[in-house]
C-alpha cells in the first residue's frame, strides 16, 4: 500500500489563489514584496520540510512519550533537529515584520503552512507554533530589551517560548489565578506560584524555555482586572550574558491520551523564591495582551483539528480505494469479485462527511485568516469591520473544527473497520489527537458563551450584521449559476431563521435572565459553526463552477487562437475536482446543513431544561 | 475524591422490577423457581463479584495489553483467577437450563448482570461472556458428544469459548470466508486456513481454547449457503482423555486504542494438516446457527458500550460535583468562592446528555432482552410476534448504543477538561475503549442494511407494526399523566412522520432500485434509534410518576391505616429519582428527539449524492 498524503495541495491552492484571491494582498505596501510565486513556493517548502521533519517521526513522537528525568522533560532527539531546522528556514517567524527578521508573510499563508504542519505531524507542530505566538506578544507589547533578548532566539528555534495561564484552581476561571509577582529595586519580579497544563513548558529540545506567564503584582486589584504579563525564562540572562538556572521546576508531566510527542508540564515556579520575572507591558493588563496570543492560537487549534482530520480523511480514502469486501448492493453474484469499500453508498457517505469538514474548516480559517491579514493592512472603518468579523468568527472558527475533528477522524476510524482501531494504522492516533481541541484554548462550553454572550451583540451587533452581510454577497453570487440556485436559496432560508432565533435569544437577556438566555449557547455555537461551514462551501463551488466554466471557454477559444488568451484562474482545475467540490458541498447541504431544522427547534424552545435540573436529581 | 460508582443498583431495580416487572416472568413454568428476592440477591451478588475481580484491575488491564511471547499470548494474572471465580459462582453459566447445572436465569437479568460487569471493567467481562455465547451454540446445535465434552467445561471457566469468523479477506463480507474443512473417515473434519480479530482467540488465562468456527467444506455451495460450522479447540482430547495441540497456531495479537486487557489474536489453522474440526449440526448450516450466537453477541455489544458510558458517567458526575470553577453566570462577585461545576448549565446538559444515554440504551436494552424471554415462554402467535419483535429491534439495540457511547464517554471527557484527557483519570480510557463497538459485531453500516433492507419489511412489515403498537400503547399510558401529555404527543407526531418516511423509503426500491433505497440506511437506523430511546423513556418517565403518585397516596393511607396497605411498586422512590427521571425525559425530547426533524428531512430527499459520488471526486 502506497504512502497516503496527508494534505492535499491542489486544494490548498484552490483555496488561497482561486476562492480567496490572496495574491491581491501584494496590492498593500506591508506586503508589496510578495508575489504569486513566492507563496506558491513557500507551499511547496512546507510540504517538503514537513515531510522530512515532521511526518516521519509521526508514529514514533506517539509510542515515545516525553519522561521526566532528573527534573526534565526528555523528548523525541528528532524535536532539537526540527526546531533548528524550523528556526534557520525561517518558518517560526514567517509571519514576523522585516524589522525582526521576519518575512511579512501574510497570516492567511502561515495558516496554510500550519495546516500543512499540523497534518504532517500534530504534535511536533505544536512546537514551533507556540514559540511564534509568544514572540509575538513580546513584540506587541514587550521592551526594546525584552524584544532584543527573547525574540531571536525564540525565532531561530534556539528557544522554545510558552503561554503559561492554566493553574491547579483556575483552568476556565482565569479570574482566579493566584501566581504572584512581587516587584524588586533592580526592576524584575519575584515570581511564585503553580503553573499546570503548560504545553511544550519543558523539554530538552531547546537551550532555554520562555514562558509568556499570568500572573497577579502584589495588591493587584481582584480578579481579571488585577492580572499581569511577564516574561519568565526557564533560565535567565545573568550579568555577563551567561543561562543560569531561574528557580523553576517541573513538577511533573502529563500522560495524556494523545498529542503524545508534545511535553505538557507542572510547574513550580520560584519555591526559592529567586525566580525572577520581567514584566510585559502594563501591570494589570496582561490578559488583555494575552488575549492576542489567545486569538491566534484559537484559529490555530482550528487549524490542528483540521491538519488531524485531513491526515486521517487521506487515510482513510486510500484504504477504502485499495480494500476489497463485498458486492454490489443490486448485483450480488459471487462469482464476481469482492469490489473496493469506496463503491459501497455508506462508505462514500463517511468519506463525503470528512471531505466536507476537511475542506469546509479548512476555507474557514483561511477565510478568517485573511480577515485578520485586511484588518492588519486596511484603515478606517474598512479595519474596525476586519476587526470586527475576525473576533465574531474566532469562536466559531475554533471549535465547529475542534468539535467536528473528533467526529471526522471517527468516520475514519469506521471506514477502516477493525484495521483503524488497531496500532497498525494511524487512524486510531488521529482519532485520539483530535480530542483534545474542545478543550484547550477555551473549552467548546466557553466559546458558546463567548459567541452569543458577547461576539453577537458588542457594537450593537455590528460584527454579526457584517456577517450576515457577507454571507449574503456569497448567496448572490451562487445564484449566478442555476445549478447552485437550490443551495443558495436553501442557506438564505436557514439565515432567515438563524437571525431571527439571534433575535429571539438575545431577547430572552431580559425577559427571563442572563442564565437562560445563555443556557443553550453550546448549540448556538454549532448552529453557527453549520452556517459557517456552509457558506465557506457555497463560495467554494461558486468559484469551481466559474473557473470551470472560464476554462472551457478557454479551451474553446484556444482552438482559435492558441496562447494567445490567459485563464482567468490562479490554478488550473480539471472536472473531476471540480465535480468533487460541487458534490461535498451538496452533501454538506444535505446531510450537515439540515442539522440546524434541529438546533433551530430546540433554541427556540423557551424551556431552561438545564437550568432547572438539580445537582441531586443526577444519581 | 472519593470512589465513584460504576452502575446504578437502583435505576437497575427500578427498571427491571418496576418498568418492564420481570418478576411476573415467574408465572411460566420454565422461570416458576425464581423470585423477587433471588433476583434482588443475583443483583448484589453481581456487584460483589465484579467489585472484586473487575473493577481493582480497570486499569492495569489498559496500561498492560497482552503480549505474544513464544507463540502464546499473555493476559493479565487476574484472569485466572476471574474465570475460575466466575465458573465456580456459576455466572458464566446463568442462563443455561438446570440439564447443563445452569440456573434458567432470564435473559433481563442476565444482561443486568452483564450491564454491571461490562461498567465495572469492559476488557475482562469479555472473557466469560464469549464463553457463555460458545456453550449456548454448542447447547443448541451440538451433539450429545459435544455438549459433554465442552459445555462443563467452558461454564467452569476452566475453558474459553470463542466466535471465529473473520478472515483477511472477508470481514463485513462472510460469502468470502475461504477456511477449508476437509472430511476424514474418523468423523472428524481437518481444518485450514487463517482467522482475524478474535477475542479471546488464546491466553493463558485458561487452559484451553474452543472455537466455534466458521469453514467451508470442500465441494460446499458458493457464498453463505456453503458455510458450516465447527468447534475447533486449541488442544483436543486424545483417545486417553489428554489435551493435545490442535495444530492452531497463533500468529499476532493485536495492538488496540482501547480495550486492550481483552487480547484479539490472528490464528494460523491446521499449517501442518492436523488441525480437527468437529462439525456443530448440519453441514452449511453454519452461518444460520452462528447467527444465534451473533444475535445475542450484539445485545451484548449494545450493553458494554451502555456499560462502558455508564462507567464514565458517574466518574464524571462525581468530578463535576466535587470540581470548583467559575461562579455563577448571573453573579460573578469574586468575593465569593467559586462554584462546583456541576451548578454551570452547560455541564448539567452534558451530564444530562450522558444521563439520558446511559439510562434510555439500558432500558431499551432490557426490554429487548424481556422479548428475548417472553419468546422463550410463550406459544404461538404470542411467542412469533415476540421473535419478530427481537429481530426488529436487535440492530437498534446493538448500533444506537455503540454510536452514542462514543458521545457520552466524550461529553464525560469534556466534563473534566484538561484531567479528562490526561491518563490519572479514568474518562479517556472508556473514550478509548467505547470507539470499539460501532466496529464489531458488524459495523453500523452492516445494521442500517440490516433494519431498513430486511427487517423493515419482513412477514410484511409485520414486526414493525407490533412495534409501533407497543408504543402507540406507552404514548396511551403517558397521556393519563397530564404532565407528560406534551412529550407523549411530540412522541405520537414523530411516530406519524416514522411510518411514513418508512414507506417512503421503501417504495423507492422499485422505483429508483435497490442502491438508492439503502443509500441513508445508516440515518434510518439512528432515526430508529433516536425513537426507541424516547419510547423507553417515556416508560421510565410513565412509570415513575405512577409509583410515586402511589407513594404518596400510600403514605397518606397508612397515616389511617399503619401497616395495612401495601405499595405497589417493587422499589421505593424519592422525589429526586422521579423528579431526575422525568426531567432527563425531558431533556431527551428537547434535545435529542428533535434530531429526528434534520433525519427526517434528509430521508425525504430523493437525490442519492453518495452514489452519484464518483470514487475519483474524493481527491
């Protein structure tokens, strides 16, 4: 059995250059210097760096998990390798200013790299991921010496950098962390406190480990309001520029079900009370400033959900093209032979399923990574709207994926049979991976409430406005074709009922209290992710269908003409690929779109079942 | 934290001894030596046993899967000893008639008991199970010589029973099957060829290996019409009475997700042409006689996964009571401690979620079983219609279960967050473990096939009837409660839409052909599954708002008269059992039966998108 590929690059490119035009960003001086081929090159080098870095060691970062040994997190030899490589191709900080030895890249292309990172190797991603994100938020907010010290090494993969939150007594209550910062006469802090979960926050892969840590000033004020930023190194800098040991131990590591090949670590910081800590930015303002590094990560759990996902979607097809059992369903003579599983209806109904997460998620978060890219380059209001739909979909962007992957990599698992619950294919480790997105980040519950609790009605509903506004430009363009006319029209009716149920439940505030007009945000949230997901495939078939046909007259008009005409798309399709978006987003329609007659049912249901429900009525 | 439980001892009695009554079972002859109180004593009996040789070992069978060493697989030690317990207590056994030193159990209690030691520990409930099933098939179809020589045996746990069936090259599909039996003079059968995915197929946990096999015998009609079946043991009995080599070599165990205390072997059969087979019954009878053990397997199936979630359900209940996060949604003064999580009302719906799976699988679980022995003791038209209605049902109780258990044991997951992915707590391990059950015993697709292509529609659709009369007639019930008339109606409304999306459906067969009929068979069966857990638990809600409103007048009577009335129901309830299992109905008609509006609408759409799906669009 051949190597199954675990990203699909025509599509990648499908979606960048043809759906999301993302060549026309060069128009914009931040990314003037860009050009069409740069980033189709920089496609090609994540693939080929992921297959020699991350892809191989796939299995074996799962069988070899990380130990603790002598008070460090020993990992796989192979992770130093791939964060040097990583650090020296530039890759950490790809999307870092000119000014830091950055590219500029825009984030819609670091997205698609990630995606192609994620699905190469999930766990290894996860290094080279975090240290971007916290070297971003050094360079929002940090000092010139902060930015000096921490950023390059972070970015050429010398260093490993973490966002460290998470504590024994607050996981989703970050209000409650109780890690203090006490300040000195030299300027640094004293740091002390528990720090639990923390991924990549040990490990023997890197010199030094950089944590982006919450923690409270003495006399803070209480709550979220009194929470600080600072910057604590495993090691710190002494006065002749030498690592020396900063007072923070690892109390342990986490044996997890999956994501296995990634450190997730205890920490106990300054128990000798020398731990020193430099603080970023404001006091009192570092969850605000966490926040961005949040957000980022939030589109780029997305994005992991959908790398395992695909992984395991492309596994998945070659064994059900290669595997023969059974018949014909109307033609079931046995002196035939046994036909390939892909042929049966069900199993194509399975593969359909993860193709239109796949693909859906996916567009979505380029789709909201582009949104991020114009907020970055637009001004004015056209930057406030940016602004504004990227924070209305972030939610939405994370967790529909996240939810989504663990039923994906499920109907993997099914296609295979018995074969994908055992070790000898990877499925059953996608399948394992994938549960760990509802959860990090801002589990699935907390992202419900964030939604329709805050996203839907900040600046008077203007973001939601901007979405709807946005999903009805795709319905007009749809409606060009005749042969998405049923499609679109079928979207324009559920957007009918999804604001109008908005409406409703916003209204309960009210009426009958915050707790039931919040207590079904769980299915908002996956009523959005459906709509979502939705109107990402009504835009891809509407461009499949137009550069199809373009192409075809293309190739009519070249008879006559010959080279004389260019096509107008970026990427040059052929029918079958195109027929495969147009049927997925058909399936997506029929089988996923319909799920929200469902949600709609309930969310209109006046009932706080859950609310009532007593803690004693559960034994 | 203290232990939690795994299973409801309760919910178990007010099941079987309220809701479906078994003790009146004791009216017919073959059960008149049983009573109210010997069911109550196996109850505790199966909790002592499984307390003692199950659960201590739930998780060192999962951290220590068996191993192939010099062509025999190791279990872990306890198994030993769990069988010979097991044998000795005479559970494996139960249900087996007085003439085989059985105790003619019912099947109720049997899967009550099963439910208790699948929850207490999956992995090692499988070993004595299998046996049961081999014997029962050797008891029906077997000879004199047979029974004697295996079923003591196997019911002492001194040996392990089997199902072999699947080979390489044909699992879902068994016309394939290609292991040969050749006839000798001596009246045995020499067996060859190769089976895969056994359970139990070898370990030394007991001292011999008896395989009820599936194999062909040469000259043997093509397909399913050409299987026999055979016991093929490890060892056979010589002429002296001794146990030696059967010529069955064990080729692999399998490496798992989950499940993994139980081993699955890869068997090599007769590789030096001396492997005896003893034919079971008639020749090509094979698959007929196998069903009956496959049948029972996949009640059997439907209960582990009911088990398994049961398990994870209490683990996660008690987690979320004892688990302080966050305040309360409408009060978030930070002066006041933070609550457990149990009061957020996004876990009480996931304990809701898992609650109404649990409890709604269990019953519908029980009440197949009840058929199963109301078809044992009754005659005629009654005894047919019993049949039929166990046929109906058996795909719904196997698949419904198995799909749902993999929700229920994630929502249990994502009740601990964090902790729920990490190995300290149990959840991720019945996530793991439940992802087994939508495989075996034939995959979920195999019984959409199954339900819609033949069950549906055989002796007329008359099975289907009798089932739509059985809950026409627990709507009726419903309805003398005024507080349950609006879920008896929304029941009554889907039942209407049931019926005709099931003649809808099968029309199509002779209009559009055979494929497109079978096509969404597998949304059929969880359109099915969906409705025969909202029947169950309209009983379950029926029920005990009955007994408690005859508590309560009970009570009020024997202020008059103490001591001189007696209550009606089998087991006494409070208020917060009632008022738990009227409000998980509840929950499970807002948001669980409302999926069948999404079902029902994609059913209705005659536009078969898989089957239009060509194998080559998927890339």
């Amino acid at each position: 059995m051949a190597q199954p590929i675990y990203a699909n690059l025509r599509n990648l490119r499908f979606l960048l250059f043809d759906v999301f035009q993302i060549d026309s960003l060069t128009q914009y001086p931040y990314f003037e210097d860009h050009h069409h081929e740069g980033f189709e090159m920089l496609l090609e080098s994540a693939f080929q760096i992921a297959d020699k870095h991350l892809y191989p060691y796939l299995k074996e970062m799962d069988r070899n998990e990380p130990q603790l040994v002598e008070g460090k997190i020993r990992v796989h030899p192979k992770v130093r390798e791939m964060m040097r490589a990583f650090g020296e191709a530039g890759w950490i900080g790809a999307g870092f200013p000119y000014s830091h030895e950055g590219q500029q890249m825009p984030m819609a292309m670091i997205s698609a790299s990630n995606f192609i990172f994620n699905a190469a190797n999930y766990s290894a991603s996860v290094f080279p991921f975090l240290g971007a994100g916290a070297a971003r938020l050094i360079l929002s907010f940090g000092s010139q010496h902060l930015q000096n010290t921490y950023i390059p090494r972070i970015l050429n993969g010398e260093w490993q950098g973490t966002m460290a939150l998470t504590e024994p007594d607050a996981g989703s209550s970050l209000s409650d962390i109780t890690t203090a910062a006490e300040p000195t006469a030299e300027g640094h802090y004293l740091i002390k406190g528990q720090k639990i979960y923390i991924s990549c926050g040990d490990h023997d892969g890197t010199d030094n480990i950089v944590h982006l840590m919450l923690a409270k000033i003495k006399g803070a004020p209480a709550g979220v309001k009194g929470i600080s930023l600072f910057v604590v190194p495993q090691k710190r800098l002494d006065a002749q520029g030498q690592l020396v040991p900063n007072d923070l131990q690892t109390a342990g590591v986490y044996h997890k079900m999956g994501y296995k090949g990634a450190p997730i670590a205890h920490l106990q910081i300054g128990e000798r009370g020398d731990c020193h800590g430099y603080l970023v930015g404001e006091p009192h303002k570092g969850l605000t400033y966490m926040f961005q590094m949040m957000n980022e990560a939030r589109i780029g759990v997305g994005m992991n959900a959908v790398g395992i996902a695909s992984a395991a979607y492309y596994a998945s097809l070659q064994y059900s093209k290669e595997r023969p059992q059974g018949r014909k369903i109307d033609n079931k003579d046995l002196s035939l032979p046994q036909i390939p599983i892909i042929q049966h209806a069900d199993v194509k109904r399975m593969l359909l399923f993860q193709k239109s997460i796949v693909e859906g998620c996916l567009s979505l978060l380029l789709q909201t990574s582009l949104y991020a890219d114009m907020a970055h380059v637009s001004e004015g209001e056209a930057q406030e709207n940016y602004h504004l739909l990227l924070d209305l979909l972030t939610p939405i962007a994370k967790s529909y994926p996240s939810e989504m992957g663990i039923l994906s990599t499920s109907a993997a698992v099914q296609c295979l049979g018995g074969a994908g619950y055992c070790k000898d294919f990877p499925v059953e480790q996608f399948f394992r991976e994938s549960r760990i997105h509802p959860i990090h980040e801002g589990t699935t519950g907390i992202h419900g409430l964030d939604l329709l609790g805050r996203k839907v009605t900040m600046h008077n509903g203007k973001a939601f406005q901007l979405w709807m506004a946005e999903m009805q430009q795709a319905i007009a363009q749809a409606k060009t074709h005749p042969q998405l006319n049923p499609a679109a029209q079928q979207l324009e009716e559920v957007l009918q009922q999804y604001v109008a149920i908005t409406q409703h439940l916003v209204g309960l505030a009210s009426q009958h209290g915050v707790e039931t007009f919040l207590a079904d945000a769980t299915l908002y949230l996956e009523l959005s992710g459906i709509i979502a997901v939705a109107w990402q495939w009504l835009l891809q078939a509407t461009k499949a269908t137009q550069v199809w046909t373009e192409q075809k007259t293309e190739t009519t008009a070249s008879v006559v003409s010959q080279g004389a005409t260019q096509t107008a798309a970026a990427v040059e399709l052929d029918a079958q690929f195109v027929q495969g978006k147009v049927q997925t987003m058909r399936y997506f329609f029929a089988y996923e779109l319909s799920k929200t007659a469902a949600l709609l049912q309930r969310l209109r249901q006046v009932d706080p079942i859950t609310v009532q429900m007593h803690p004693d009525w559960f034994e």
